[in-house]
C-alpha cells in the first residue's frame, strides 16, 4: 500500500436477525412520523387478520381443503383494505365462529414453550398494544404494515415475519411465521435429520449428485431444504422470547450462541459437508494458529462469507469476503475489519450485511454496488450506533499482499460514521481521500477502524451547501465517468473522454446558465490529490495528500465550478482559484457562453487567467477531449479462453432472465461489446441487437436447461457465449472455466442458436458486432 504524506438473505442471517433492504437501512438514518393509535386502516388490518387466523384454524379443525389467504402488501397506499372483501373471502366460515353473540378465536391459549409451538393456536395480540414491530422496533406506517406470527401472535413487521412453516394447529398447512419461531421450529426439525449432505453452491462444483438420493448419509436435498439446512442451528426459544434487533438506540446486540454453518470438504473431490456446532473459542483457535485455508461460512445455498484473519499494514484485521454476488450482478465485497484487543467473537452483523446487499441485488432492478457507492444499516451495527454503513472503493495503489481475495470484479467496502454519510451520499470521492489523510494511505486505506471519530460535522460552512441539497438530495453534484482534473504550475487541464459526450450534455442541459459545476473522477495519473479538512471551529479548509517519497508534479481536483459572475469592467480576463478540494474559475458570461458552445460541440476550450494588461505570467484552464479513457474491468477475463475483458464495455442486465430444472438454475447477467469502438448505443438498428442478444440469451438457457445439474457437477457454474455477426454470417463459441463446452453441449448451442437467426430474417444483414453474454448455474431456492 502507498503511503501518504499530507500537507497543510441468508437464511442464517434472515432467521437469527431478519433481514432488511438497503432501502429499509437507510430509512434509518431518518426519524419517522409517530404512528397515532386506533387509526382506521389499522383496525381493519386487525379484523382481516383475526379472521385469517380463525379461518385457517377452521379449516384445520374441519378439514377442510387449504384455501390459503395472503397477506395484502400495502405498499403507499392510503386506502384501508376492505373490511366486507375480507368477510367474502372467508366465506360462511365466518359464522360458525360466532358463539353466544361474541365472535371466538378456536384454541387460542395463552403463550406457549418450545415443546409446544406450532402445535397449539397462539394468543392474538392486538395490533392497538403493537405500535411497532416486536422484533426490530421498527414503527408501522402507511407503507409498513403490521403481520400477525400465526405460532406467537406477536406483530411484526414484513421483515421480521416473512417466512413460512408447517403448523399442526393448522392442520399441517403453511402458515407465515416471525423469524424467530422460524428459527425454533427449524431447529427442533434439524435435529431429527442427518446432518452430512451434498450441499450444493455455484462456488463449490460438484456439490450434489443425482445418484446419492438413496445415500442415507449423502442424502439428495430439496431446494426447500436446502436453504433450510444452509442456517446456523441456533438454541430453542420459548415463542414469547425476543431476540435483540440490529436496530434501536437502548440496548446492543445480545451476541448469538452460534454463527453460520461451515463448508468444510470430506476429501472426496465435490463432497461437502456442513458443520453446524463448532464453538466459537475453538474456531477462533483455529484462526489464530494462522492456518492456510480460511474458514467458508454459509449464508445461503449460493451465497458464502469467507472468513481469515491477517497481518495486513502491521494491523490484525478480521478479513471478510463474499462468494456468490456475481451471479447476481454484483460485484464481490470483501471488508477488512481492524481486530479489537482481546476480541473473541466473530464480527457476524458483517454476515447480515452481506445477506442485505445480494438480496438488493436480486430484488431491485439497479441496486447493485459500484466504486464510490453506499450501503446503509441499522443502530447497533457492530456494536456502536455511530456506525452508518459501508463506502465502496475499487483498490488502486493500495497493497493486497497476503489477502484472500475473489475474482475480479470486487470492492472493499470502508466502515464510515453517521456524522459522515451525507459525504457518502453526496460527493463520496472526499469522505474517501480524507479517510487516506488520516491513516496517511494513498488514496485511502482499504481497512475499517471500528469506534473512532468522525471525521466531517456539519456541513454548513462548506461551499457544498450551495451546490448539494444536503437535506432531501434533490440535487447533488454531476459526475462525469473518466472527467479528471490536472493541477499544474500556472496550467490546468481538465480532461474528458469523448465516449463521455452524452454524459456530459445530460449534465449541461441541467445545470444554470451562469454556473457550472461538475464532480471528477479519482485521478489515478496523478501523483497527488487536494482534500478537505474540517477544523475543530466547523470550517474547511485546503490541504493536499500526496505518495509518499515522490515529488508533486500533477496534483488531482474532487471538483471544478465556472461562475459567470466576473464583471468585464473588473479588469479581469477570467480569475481562478482553489476552493476547498476543488477548482473555481470565474469567467464573464461571454466567456462562459462560449464555454458551454464548446463543450456541446466537443472542442477543445481555453481560459486565460490574469488582468487584461497583464503585469506577470498569466495561467490557464484549458479543456481538452481525450480519445481514451481510464481504464475499467481490470482483471475480467472470458470464461471461455481467458481473453481479458479489461476496457470493454459491459451492461448488466437488469432484466431478470433465467429458467429453472431440477433443482437449479440458469441466469444472464451481463453483456459484453468486444469490439472497442462498438458501443451499444452507437450500434446500427440499436433495437434489433437488443432483441437479438436477448433472443440469443433465451436459446442459450433453453438448450442447457436439463443439463444444469450435469453442468454443475462438473464445476461449469459461470458459462459464456461470444457471438460473432459479420453480416450473413454468424459463429457461437461457448464455455467455462477457460475452456469451450464439451463438443455434445456445443452442438445442441449451435442448432438451437442458428434457428433463432434463420427464423427471423430481420436480424440478417445488421452491422458486424462480437458479444459475449455472461450466465450463472445456481441452486434453485424459490
């Protein structure tokens, strides 16, 4: 690592803690509206519930067919649900439950132990005793609505009570139960079934073979059980008990008796098993000894958390790494966590988050993590209610000699504070540098301080306020992608990608006719950077970190502003200057005219600095269109033959496409444009090559689909397919692991493939293009 020089849903992790969104996490940062009792659509909720409850009770009794009524999901509505709708839908059942003038709940009983949950009907609680969710405190609302467990009768939130499991008292049907009777019913469950199976996860190959179904000891695994399977087997709890949530301001996270299950292999090439009663002392025994193989935590049939801990930077770090957020189209996390004195305990909330962000990823079209991003999370978060979440950086000069690191692409995901998330939010790349200037790491160091002091307060007297809306984000600061800034000895450049032209005209069109401001880019050319520091009295000030024994020569901008407000009677040709992290240049509006004439146009700009009759050296702006770019998708190569992806373009694909056999399957990512100067903007008939890839996408899963399970036994989880289309002539490569599909699979692709291009004579003739379409084999869990 450089150093700096500064001058002046897993199931594990939804059972034992109830996952949440990151949508959900950053609500927290936000007081919420208090809830006033007895509000009308609250009762109604009460009453749909009730009769839920003493329908399926009914029915259990009676014997009658499963007629299983959902739970409404209100989102932003404001209009109650309709309390007749919910009498029609249980039909005359209703009546039979009405004694004595009084309506009755059937076998409703006081709060059961564990012997017993599940297999009697719990008492109800009132939804007007539960003004928030009785798990992780989080008040209901409009949008946030209450959910009766039919095994406790407590409320909860979606979150919290989810989840569904067989009840007796409901005559073996499913009923929605709250995360933690889930967690003792599965328990008292587990208990009865062999513990050793054939785990499957798309990062162990060979992790399930068809022919172990009448293997008592490798026993074939539904995909129900086996997201079942994949949690820590956690202590029995009477249904009455609470299990301490991530968030709240009064009490800390009561630590769990036991972590996730461990992947361990049996010696035998894709045979796996799952220790789930490791103790944490003799784990972290194991840890300490410093052995070669790091311990390989389960959080969901095809999620993994990698655990060692290292000697990085002269600092004892916990080293935390995802496996499995790829398939979803996100980038690897890794976190590395400075060790407390005398820590015993595995930092596990690191765990949850990372249950948070793949289940974002899979849920929410466009919420995938990328360099300078944010995640969020509740109070409590390791320990300390100051910590917000984690900024997302992509290493460059930093060292990572004696990590565990994933394949490419991943981040590292840096610990920041409450006071600093409005940083994070708003212009991340200075909460980034100045973390580097305060552990003296050029940019910044890649590890997390747990308990420090925020490093930025309130944001009132930096000239951000006047640029960002710090209090709604209406409006932030644009950035440009590759848009660097070069400070020199009386000479700044500005430099911006050509292939970033519409970017910029986006940014152009919004921003005032007499000001305008844009973020830059980390400037990876440069050999120092300007930051910002706040002072103890609240003010920013200038300073500048730079690589450590190395002159200062190019020196790196966050921001550039150019303001219209120099009169021409000033004297002045233009004036610049260096305001906090950034640049500010007044011009007149003249000038500023042709600024932005120029940059529509995409030319090539100057500005003169200095008086008109000038007495010394004069400086100079100048703007400057570069044919390249930074460099991107460093360390990507073809799981076809390794070619290296680095610079090419690629797009996730926030469509979800994939198809389901067996027990797996099969998902497209990403798209990659293997020709340079082949954009997917910039293609010929843009609409025909999307449907075309898509088309192609679709052919590809449908051939493979009843050969998933044969795919994955042989390790063969990440497939590629690289289409080459020269006008009349198309050719398909496909493969894995660096080598092409076995010669059965590839001809099955090629017949199924050409059929799609000779049925649509459309797709014919359109302008030559490479694509290579990226696919995943998972374990099916729906």
């Amino acid at each position: 690592m450089r150093q700096a020089v500064t001058a002046t849903l897993s199931v594990w992790g939804e059972r034992r803690f109830g996952y949440s969104t990151l949508k959900d996490s950053s609500e927290s940062l936000l007081d919420e509206r208090k809830l006033r009792p007895g509000l009308k659509e609250d009762s109604v909720i009460e009453e749909k519930e009730r009769a839920e409850n003493e329908q399926e009770q009914l029915e259990a009794v009676l014997g009658l067919p499963s007629s299983p009524v959902e739970d409404t999901q209100q989102t932003g509505s404001m209009e109650p649900s309709d309390p007749m709708l919910d009498c029609k839908r249980s039909g005359g059942l209703e009546a039979a439950l009405v004694v004595g003038g009084r309506k009755g709940s059937l076998g409703a009983l006081p709060m059961q132990r564990c012997s017993s949950l599940g297999t009697t009907a719990p008492q109800w609680v009132p939804d007007s005793q539960a003004p928030a969710c009785m798990k992780c405190g989080s008040k209901f609302s409009f949008t946030k609505r209450r959910h009766h467990c039919r095994a406790c009768g407590k409320v909860f939130c979606v979150v919290c009570c989810d989840l569904r499991f067989k009840l007796t008292h409901l005559g073996g049907k499913e009923g929605r139960v709250c995360v933690t009777c889930h967690s003792a019913l599965m328990n008292r469950t587990l208990r009865k079934d062999q513990k050793k199976v054939w785990f499957a996860d798309n990062l162990l190959p060979q992790a399930e073979s068809r022919s172990a179904n009448s293997s008592p000891l490798h026993r074939s695994v539904s995909h129900t059980e086996r997201a079942e399977l994949a949690q820590a087997e956690v202590c029995d709890l009477r249904a009455g008990d609470e299990v301490s949530g991530l968030s709240g301001n009064s009490t800390k996270l009561a630590p769990p008796k036991d972590l996730p299950p461990i992947l361990t292999s049996t010696g035998v090439k894709g045979d796996y098993t799952l220790e789930e009663k490791r103790t944490e002392s003799s784990l972290l025994e194991e840890l300490e000894r410093g052995l070669a193989e790091p311990l390989v935590f389960v959080l969901n049939a095809n999620l993994l958390a990698v655990v060692k801990i290292v000697s990085y930077v002269n600092r004892r770090c916990w080293c935390v790494m995802s496996k499995g957020m790829h398939a979803v189209g996100q980038p690897e996390v890794v976190i590395l966590l400075q060790c407390l004195p005398e820590e015993k305990r595995f930092p596990t909330d690191i765990f949850n988050h990372f249950i948070q962000i793949y289940w974002d990823a899979q849920t929410a079209a466009g919420k995938l993590l990328n360099h300078l991003s944010h995640s969020l999370v509740s109070r409590g978060f390791l320990g300390n209610n100051e910590h917000a979440g984690f900024l997302y950086v992509r290493p460059t000069f930093q060292s990572l000699e004696g990590l565990p690191l994933p394949a490419p692409p991943f981040l590292f995901g840096l610990l920041m504070l409450r006071a600093e998330a409005p940083w994070a939010k708003a212009f991340p790349l200075r909460l980034m540098l100045r973390l580097g200037a305060e552990y003296r790491f050029y940019p910044c160091p890649l590890f997390s301080v747990r308990f420090r002091e925020p490093l930025f307060g309130p944001v009132n007297n930096s000239i951000m306020r006047l640029l960002v809306d710090f209090r709604f984000y209406r409006y932030t600061l644009p950035t440009v992608p590759g848009l660097v800034v070069d400070l020199e000895a009386r000479s700044t450049c500005i430099r911006i990608p050509k292939t970033r032209h519409p970017e910029l005209l986006k940014a152009l069109n919004k921003s005032n006719e007499r000001v305008l401001a844009l973020g830059a880019c980390f400037n990876e050319q440069a050999d120092s950077h300007l930051i910002c520091v706040q002072t103890a009295d609240g003010q920013y000030q200038t300073q500048a970190i730079s690589i450590h024994s190395q002159p200062r020569r190019v020196t790196g901008s966050c921001f550039f502003v150019f303001s219209g407000a120099l009169k021409p009677s000033s004297g002045y040709l233009a004036k610049s200057s260096i305001v906090e992290d950034g640049l500010m240049v007044q011009v007149t509006m003249e000038t500023m005219a042709e600024l932005r004439r120029s940059l529509r146009d995409m030319k090539d700009f100057t500005v003169t600095c200095g008086k008109i009759h000038p007495a010394e050296r004069q400086e100079y702006v100048h703007i400057q269109w570069q044919d390249e770019e930074p460099r991107f998708n460093k360390g990507i190569i073809s799981p076809i033959d390794g070619k290296s992806m680095e610079s090419l373009t690629n797009i996730k694909t926030h469509q979800r496409l994939e198809y389901r056999a067996n027990g797996k399957l099969i998902r497209w990512t990403e798209v990659f444009y293997l020709l340079k100067d082949q954009h997917p903007n910039g293609l010929n008939n843009h609409t025909s090559h999307n449907r075309l890839t898509e088309r192609l996408a679709r052919a590809f899963c449908l051939a493979l689909c009843q050969s998933l399970c044969l795919l994955k036994e042989d390790g063969m989880t990440k497939l590629a397919l690289r289409v080459m289309l020269d006008g009349q002539k198309m050719e398909f490569l496909a493969g894995s692991n660096g080598q092409r599909l076995p010669a059965p699979y590839q001809d099955s692709l090629n017949q199924s493939l050409t059929s799609v291009v000779q049925s649509n004579s459309q797709y014919q003739g359109l302008a030559a293009c490479q694509l290579e379409l990226i696919f995943y084999i998972l374990e099916d869990t729906s």
